[in-house]
C-alpha cells in the first residue's frame, strides 16, 4: 500500500513538471520589430534621416533601430557606451539611449543627426 501511494505521487509530480515545462514554453515575447532608419546624402547639409520622404536632422523611434548609411562616407554613431562606426552600404542595431551621428571627416558646416531611442 505504501509503494502504491508512492508510485502515485510520484507520478503525480512528474505530471505536474511535464505540464507546467508545457505552459512556459507556450508564453510568448512581445517585443518590437526592428525599425529601420536611413541615412542618406543631400545637399546642404550632407547627411540626413530620410523619413516618410522628409528629410530631417532628429529622430525619435521606440524599440530597437538599425540605421542604414546610404551617405557618400562611413558614419560614426556616438552615446554614453562609446562609438561605432557604419561603412557605406552597411547597418548597424542601437538599442535604448541617445546618439549623436556623423560623417568620417566630417566638415565643420556639415549636419550632426540625433536619435533618441526610448
């Protein structure tokens, strides 16, 4: 009688485990598409967020961002964490924080763009 009592609860705990490795693999993450944001060369100014066809010098974007460098020169991407660079034709991902982009040799009359990720 007791192995029986035993056998059954054993059972019973295996079933639970079983179950419950079942519920938490259902869940599912809710997290945000990337969006992507270009950049891209007009004059004046030299580079530019190209967004809904406006062309503009700050962003502001929820979620992860990959920024695409269609400009004429690498960019830098700088924040808090330090700088990053982006060749010509490439992207890169930036989380949460605030950026500040430029051109590689950058002039002096040239725009800088700010992104702010929330």
């Amino acid at each position: 009688m007791k192995i029986s009592t035993l056998a059954l609860a054993l059972a019973a705990i295996i079933f639970a485990g079983a179950f419950g490795a079942s519920q938490a693999s259902a869940t599912t993450s809710h997290q945000t598409a990337t969006k992507t944001l270009k950049i891209v060369m007009s004059d004046p100014g030299c580079h530019w967020f190209k967004i809904g066809g406006k062309l503009v010098t700050k962003a502001t974007a929820k979620g992860r961002v990959r920024l695409v460098d269609l400009d004429e020169a690498g960019l830098k991407v700088a924040s808090r964490n330090g700088m990053r660079h982006i060749a010509v034709g490439k992207s890169i991902v930036v989380g949460r924080g605030k950026y500040v982009i430029m051109m590689v040799g950058q002039a002096s009359d040239d725009n800088y763009l700010k992104l702010t990720v929330r």
